[in-house]
C-alpha cells in the first residue's frame, strides 16, 4: 500500500494515508502490534470517500511503516505520535475511530486535542490493558523477572511471542484513563463483541459505567470476535460512524 511519510522531532518518521475531504476527518487509530493496513481501516477509508469526508490513517512508531522498534515504544509515545501527526496533517473537527489499544489513545487524546474532538467510536476498546491485563496476568516469578531484566517474551494466540517491556508497564501506569475522571462532552459509540477473548466485554461495560457524558452508548454484538471484521461487524462500524458524523451511512 502507497503511503507519505511525515518527519516529527527526534529523528521519528510516521507512515500515513491522508484523504482530504470534508469535516469532520475521521481518524483511524489502530491497535497494539496492528498497522494501518488492516480491514476496517480499509473499510471507513472507503465509506469516507464515498461520504466526501477527510480520512487519516497512520502507524505509530515501531509499527508498520513507521520508524522504530517496537519494542522501544510505549503508550505515552504513540499518544505522542498520534497527536503530533494529527496536529500536523489536520484542521478542524475529528471523529476519533480507535480499535483495541487505538480506543485507549484515542481516550487519551480527548486531552490532547481538546475541542477538536467533535466524537469518539471505540472497537473492542482496551483502555488500561498494560495494567489490567498484562500486569495482572502475570504471576510473582514473571513480575519479577520483567522488572530485573527490563522485558519478558509472552505467548501470542496468532503469532510468535513478542516482547513486554518495563518500560511499557511503567509508562501504562502514566496513561491511565480509568482511574480518574473522564469526561466526554461529545457523541461516544463503543462497539464490542461478545466473543472477544482478547479485550473481555467487561472491559466496555467498565468504561461506559466510568466514563461521563451527555450522549455515551455501548453496543455489544453477540458472537463477534475481536477482529470485529465480519461484514456485518463492518456494516455496524461504518454505519456508527456515520451517525457519529452525521452523515448517511450509505
């Protein structure tokens, strides 16, 4: 896939995809280990063209394109990222799309771009998962073992093991989002399967009942996994983000 390439400071280089077109721009903000390449990145790109609307995609560093290890990276970085590239490449209002780990930046990034924010739409959003997931799951003898050696190697469900760095548990504990207030003035749509093994629906159920707002909503779709790329897991997703924006979803 043909992308651009945008230079941020310290040496940084972000792969992007950026569609001008009408506002609000939808950005998509994709997951832990994920690219901007995926399903439903490929699927809003589309609906977005047909809908006239602006749409940005893009790799944090050390994923895809992107420059750097990925293993050098933690959330605060991609935060970082995401709100320079962002800031960079667009004006005006954003309807935020974030999957997995994309949801918790794009929750993140409420504080970042402030106003801007004109909606957010979570997929299987994992808010957290640094503590509430990797950390927990681990027992005494692997805790210890990451914080003496700086990483430990972990078992993956679709690849081979990847590493859990310190440095990404300590940073985690500096993004939380669900340990203080959060307050979203704007239209939210969390979109959650219930077969999800990766991100537990309880997770979505423990945002909506923390997070604060005028218009928030959960939907769960019985039987969809956490790839939440059947057709009709897609046809939901576009269908939401067009009722976020306002547009029809056709």
């Amino acid at each position: 896939m043909a992308h651009d390439l945008l230079d941020l400071p310290d040496g940084r280089r972000i792969a992007y995809r950026l569609r001008p077109g009408a506002s609000p721009t939808v950005v998509f903000l994709g997951g832990f280990r994920s690219d901007m390449t995926g399903t439903k990145a490929d699927c809003l790109d589309g609906w977005a063209a047909g809908a006239g609307l602006g749409f940005l995609r893009f790799d944090y560093t050390g994923h895809g394109a992107s420059s750097g290890r990925f293993e050098d990276g933690a959330i605060g970085d991609w935060v970082r990222d995401a709100a320079e590239t962002i800031g960079r490449l667009t004006r005006g209002p954003l309807v935020l799309v974030g999957s997995s780990m994309g949801g918790w930046i794009a929750l993140r990034l409420v504080a970042e771009l402030g106003l801007r924010v004109a909606g957010l739409v979570g997929i299987a959003a994992a808010p957290d998962f640094t503590e509430d997931s990797m950390w927990a799951a681990m027992d005494a003898a692997i805790r210890e073992r990451l914080i003496r050696d700086g990483r430990v190697e972990v078992p993956s469900d679709h690849e081979a093991p990847y590493p859990i760095t310190r440095r990404l548990i300590e940073d985690g504990r500096e993004n939380l989002v669900l340990r203080s207030p959060l307050r979203l003035p704007f239209p939210v749509r969390l979109l959650h399967g219930t077969a999800d093994t990766d991100v537990a629906p309880a997770v979505a159920l423990r945002l909506l009942a923390h997070a604060e707002g005028p218009d928030i909503r959960l939907t769960l779709v019985k039987g969809a996994d956490h790839r939440f790329s059947s057709p009709e897991a897609l046809a939901l997703l576009t269908a939401t983000v067009a009722q976020v924006v306002g547009t029809p979803s056709a």
